[in-house]
C-alpha cells in the first residue's frame, strides 16, 4: 500500500494546520458503544471534533452515530479533516467466527481469511474504518486469558495467519466499502508476561525477540498492515509505550513501515505508573519520542504536546511525522472522499451465506484428542438415544471473548444434534453449572446417560474467564465440571467429551477415563452445528493443536520448541537423576503442538531433497532446498491431514530449539489416495537471528535436520548439509 500519491496532500495540510490541530490529530478518544451524539458519554469527543482537535474515536457501533459524529468534524471544524473510526473486530461483526486460537487449530490461514473478509464487510458498511486485530502474539502461557486472541505458541504458524488476516481485512484497496484497516498488535512480546499475568514484565534477549516475537509482525508489515498497536508490557525494563528501539528501530526504520503506531488503552499514561514517567507531560515525550503516534483515551500528547515542543523535547519534524501517519492512513482509506457510510446499505444481521462459512469454519478447526474403539463418528442409523449432557450443552454462550455488542447469541450443540439425527430420541441433563460446586444436579445426567446408548459431555470453561484481564492460576475446568465427568464415565456408557474454551486445559485427571475428546473451542455463532457436523462424521475433523496442552500448571511454560539442556531428558534412561525432569510428574504434554486425530488414517514418507548440500553463500543469495514428502490416506474414508515440516540446528553458535515448524500444507485424500507435498526451504527457514541490537541474521555451515509427520514428535527425517 504505497501512500506516495497521498504525499503532497498531506504537505499541503501540515502547511495549515496549527499545533493544536496537529495534536488533535494524535488523539483518539472513546465512544459508548452505540450511544449517538449528545448524550453525557460523548460530549468531549463531539466538543474535540468541532474545534478539529480529534483524530479518531474507537468504539462508536452503526452507521448512524459514526455519521453523526463525523459531520461534526467534517462539516463544523475548520479543515474538515474527517475521523478515523476503529472498533474490535476481532473475529467477527455480526457473524462471529471460531475465536483465533481456534482459527490456528485449523492449520489453515484461508480460515483466517474469510473470517476477515466477512468481517470486514460487515464492519465497514456499518460505520467501521478500522480493527485493532489482528493479534499477533506468540504465547506460550495458557495462564495468559489473550492466548484465546493469539495462533499459539509457534511464530511461523502466527506469521502465516497475521499475513492472512492482514490481506482479509485489508484487500487490495483500503478504499474499497468492503475493507478496513488492520493492526498489528501488541508490538512486541506480550505474550510472554511473566506468571501469564496480564500485562506483567517481559525480559527478553534480542535473538529471542527477533526469532520468536517480531517474526509475525514483520509478516504482517511486508503484507502492508495499515496500523500496529505498542503493547502494555516492558521490554527488558522499557515499557512498550516508550521503546525507541522497537518502535523506531525496528519497526519504522529497519522495517520501513509509514503507517500508525497507535497506544493501547491508557497506554501512555501507564508509562507512569510503570515508573517509567514521572508525571503525564513526561510520559507524552517519551511515548511520542519512541514511536507512539496516536495516543488512545488518555490525553497526555493533547495536553503536553504544545509546552514539549516550546522546550524543544519534542521536535517539530517528529510531530509532523506522527500527524503524517494519521492523515496517511485516512486517505488510504478514502475518507476525504467518501467520509460518511451509506446507512441504507448497512449490514444489520448475519446471513445465510455468512453462517455457513462460520460454520465450516469452526468444523475444519475442531481437534480430535483422542478415539479409543473408533467411539467417534456416531453411527446414526444405530443410534437410538443419546444423552446430550454437560453446562454448555444446551447453551448459547460459545461465541467466546471480544464479542460486538448485539452479536446473536450461537446455536447450541443440543438442538444442532437433534435436528442432525432425527431418528435418534436425544435427551439432556445439564449436570452442573459451568462454575460452582453445586452437584446437585449430577444424579439426573448419569440418570439420562444410564438410559442411552451413547453420552457426549459438553464441558470447558465460559467467555467470561478468557480474554484480556482473565489470567487463571489454575488450569482444570471450573466448578464441579470434573466430578461431572467422573459419574457420567462411570455409568461404562461410550462418552464423549466436547471440550470447549478459550485455552489449552489441564485434562490429565479425566482424559483416560472417556474413550473420546474432541476439542471445539469456542467455536463461534454456528457452534452447535459445526460440532453436530463432526460428531456425526458428515466432517471428518482434521485440525492440529496450535498450542501445547500441559499436564499440570506445574511445566509451565512447556512448549515444543524449546531449546535443549545440557542435561535433557532421555525416555531410555527414565531413572536418571540429575537431568531436566520433574520429580512427581511424567515427561512432556498431555498432547503435543500439531497433535490431532482423523476418522481415517495416513501415512508420509520419508522427506526428500532435491540437494543434499547447499552453500551458506548460495542461501544468503537466494537459493532454496525442496522437499518433498508423500503422504497416503490409507483408510477407508476421504479426510483432511496436516503435512508438518519441522528444522533442526544440531550445533549452532547460540542455541537452536529442538524443532521449528517451517512448514505446514492441510489436504484432503480421497481413501487410498497418493499425493506428494512440497516444501521450499531458504535462508530465512534454515538461519537464525543473533543477539546483535542492530539486527544480525546468519546462516551457518552445518547439519540440518529435516523431520516432518503429522505433529511435532514426528520422527521421520532427512540431513541437509549447509556449507
């Protein structure tokens, strides 16, 4: 998204406009929700907006009140500039989607993608100009609420769905009624707070942060992301907020990015109590000194901005080129020319079209645990009751977290089974609560499990204890849920748990009690449906684990792509002491990154190279290793597999992980159906960043270790010798 043709405009505007104007168009302010002019919660951003002292409000819903709002600033302010409107479109608008760890578990970024184009759509026809997502955080902390936000734990897979979802929102043309603008977010390392305490301290090297953190968001500003979003967090003791290194450095310099650096909610302001600032005015220089260049709700540019240049703290050249940015983005966007939304034209409710794609998608992103006998799928024509039991069975609350408000409510599993197996007499007891110790009820769910042929458990954890500012210490599912579980299981009926929620669950103290799991987050507006679609079979699941499900709280963090000790643990020498074990638990995950089941089966072949040896020069030049790999459904249906490929440094100059995914390709096999599946390996795959500052990347001579399979513990492999 090139902003040259835009460039002349906006040297003419910085020519007429005052310092205060050029403030005002650092600011953002926030609305209440759909509320329209003129009531108590909007009178600073309408009295900002007719002096031309506002850049942007975040959070006014329909086309109504933003064109009411933006008359004011077009039609009342003296240079008529218009307002940027955002909004937390962060899987969806009126048609929500599964939540965005979901989304990853489908290994598929067209997921991503659609998701963000029906968003976008419906987004901008109502008013929207702007979403502050997607989030790109790599995690590795299922303590952490916003892991429901985030692809997980892996930043090539991330990497692959920002970019998607980037080019979802975004499309070719910012312009266009059916695009919005994306944001990067949260630049940078958010996902590693200490103790996965919301927006707690982050330490971090710099080969860590270049190979683990900025990977995703360096993806997301080549695919042209409009905006990215600093972070709440510290980076090695310099808040976000406040890091020239980061903001400037890295993204707008080394990067290149011309776009909007906005701050998250008070972030500036918060530089204070980090005890980075020691009053607002300080806290303005050194947020728009680093980087920052649209200050959110707090207020602290507008109000100190003009005594910061007087003193000569703050440059004119900086602040012209804050006000730069936000005046590219809204001619990008084409808000001079087209300001107001087309009221008529608004999108009010989701349609049939956009259900459907809402509801695949929460199919293709459901993950099959476990399947002991075959439990699954449920032989309809022999079914003749079945026991639909569990707190969110019969339940609407599946959406999952950063829901719009008014977004309908999802359809739920027990009346999607019902309409789904019609001759089968389906019964339901809710058993417990989704939180609380009342078991009370659990005496009626075994009763209805007892006089069925077949259970499915419909249990996990409510939107209310994940997202942002919802941190768990503990990681089991709430209240009386287990209890739940254990009665149902005993009655020795088949059993199936559908597992939903907004992060990985400590599942070790059921899992071996039910012959099946099958994970559906929260699976969005089409949740009882998509589920019914795969307990049935008429979609064969084929979903991966974006992210690594612990035994206990205890391992955290537990990750696949560690780095080894010096002592590792060995499985062949299980006794040994002193090496990296826990004393009281068993080695590894309960289910690995990239795990997940089918209702058929396949086989890969042993990865194939079309070089065996390849210069560090040549790869540094451009050259690329191809792969190739075979794989076979060798069952007795079609379905979905995931091709994983994974690289492996043995011997490098710093540490390398154990494994690295560098590339993942889901197809769908007829039964008995051959396909080869290939993969370009570069320098950026088979190198690494170091810890130099400025930003030093190498490929070294050496083995490398090729091993590809269906998940991460695959053990199938080929070398690669870098010279």
């Amino acid at each position: 998204m090139s902003g040259h043709d835009h460039e002349p405009r906006i040297k003419e505007l910085l020519a007429r406009m005052t310092v205060d104007e050029k403030l005002g168009q650092l600011q953002q302010l926030a609305w209440a929700w759909d509320t329209g002019p003129g009531g108590a919660d909007t009178e600073a951003a309408e009295a900002a907006a007719r002096k031309g002292l506002l850049g942007s409000v975040l959070n006014v819903v329909g086309a109504a009140a933003g064109n009411a709002l933006q008359r004011i600033a077009v039609e009342e302010s003296r240079l008529g500039i218009p307002l940027v409107f955002g909004l937390d479109v962060i899987h969806g608008y009126h048609t929500t989607f599964p939540i965005p760890l979901a989304q990853a578990a489908a290994f598929d970024p067209a997921v991503a993608e659609q998701d963000a184009e029906v968003s976008a759509r419906e987004a901008r026809s109502n008013g929207t100009h702007w979403t502050f997502a997607p989030m790109m955080d790599v995690t590795r902390e299922p303590r952490w609420g916003r892991i429901a936000e985030s692809t997980g734990e892996d930043p090539y897979l991330t990497a692959s769905y920002a970019v998607a979802k980037v080019r979802g929102y975004q499309g070719a043309d910012l312009a266009a009624p059916d695009r919005i603008a994306a944001c990067a977010k949260h630049f940078v390392a958010y996902g590693g707070a200490e103790g996965g305490r919301d927006y707690n301290t982050v330490d971090v090297s710099e080969q860590r942060l270049r190979n683990l953190y900025l990977p995703p968001f360096r993806a997301a500003v080549d695919a042209g992301a409009a905006t990215v979003m600093a972070a709440f967090n510290t980076i090695s003791g310099v808040p976000a907020h406040a890091n020239p290194h980061t903001l400037t450095g890295v993204l707008k310099q080394e990067w290149g990015f011309d776009g909007v650096v906005v701050s998250d909610w008070t972030g500036v302001q918060e530089l204070i109590a980090h005890g980075n600032a020691a009053n607002e005015a300080e806290a303005a220089r050194r947020a728009l000194t680093a980087g920052v260049d649209m200050e959110m709700v707090s207020t602290t540019f507008v109000d100190h901005g003009r005594a910061l240049l007087a003193s000569g703290t703050l440059s004119e050249e900086r602040l012209d080129d804050a006000v730069a940015r936000v005046l590219r983005l809204k001619l990008r966007l084409g808000l001079f020319e087209r300001p107001y939304a087309e009221e008529s034209a608004a999108l009010t409710a989701p349609t049939a079209e956009t259900r459907a794609a809402a509801r695949a998608a929460a199919a293709r992103c459901m993950v099959l645990l476990k399947n002991d006998d075959d439990v699954l799928p449920l032989n309809a024509s022999a079914l003749r009751s079945l026991a639909v039991v569990g707190p969110f069975a019969d339940s609407g609350d599946l959406l999952g977290t950063w829901v719009l408000p008014g977004a309908p409510a999802a359809v739920p599993v027990l009346s999607a089974l019902r309409e789904a197996l019609p001759h089968t007499r389906v019964t339901h007891a809710a058993g417990v609560s989704p939180q609380g110790p009342d078991t009370s009820g659990i005496a009626e769910a075994v009763a209805a499990a007892e006089a069925a042929d077949a259970v499915v458990l419909v249990v996990g954890e409510p939107p209310a204890i994940s997202g942002e500012a919802a941190v768990r210490s503990e990681l089991g599912l709430p209240g009386a849920q287990e209890q739940l579980i254990g009665a149902v299981a005993a009655t020795g009926k088949p059993c199936v748990v559908v597992l939903v929620g907004g992060r990985p669950l400590t599942v070790g103290g059921w899992a071996d009690e039910v012959p099946a799991i099958l994970v559906a987050w929260h699976p969005g507006i089409e949740a009882g449906p998509a589920v019914a679609d795969v307990l049935t079979g008429a979609v064969v699941p084929g979903g991966k684990l974006p992210v690594t499900f612990p035994r206990a709280v205890g391992q955290i963090p537990l990750y696949y792509n560690h780095e080894r000790t010096g002592r590792p643990y060995d499985p062949a020498a299980a006794d040994a002491k002193y090496v990296s074990k826990y004393l009281d638990l068993a080695d590894g995950p309960e289910f690995a990154f990239g795990h997940g089941l089918s209702y058929t089966t396949f086989m890969l072949g042993a990865p194939r190279l079309n070089r065996e040896r390849i210069g560090a020069g040549e790869l540094r030049a451009g050259a690329t290793v191809e792969v190739t790999v075979p794989v076979r459904n060798t069952g007795g249906r079609a379905g979905d597999e995931v091709v994983q490929l994974y690289v492996q440094d043995p011997a490098a100059s710093i540490t390398q992980p154990v494994r690295r995914l560098r590339g993942f390709r889901r197809i769908r096999l007829a039964a008995g159906e051959e396909k080869e599946v290939r993969f370009t390996l570069g320098a950026d795959d088979l190198g690494y960043w170091t810890n130099d500052p400025a930003g030093a990347f190498t490929v070294e001579p050496g083995e490398i270790h090729l091993h590809t399979g269906t998940g991460s513990r695959a053990h199938t492999r080929n070398t690669l010798l870098i010279t």
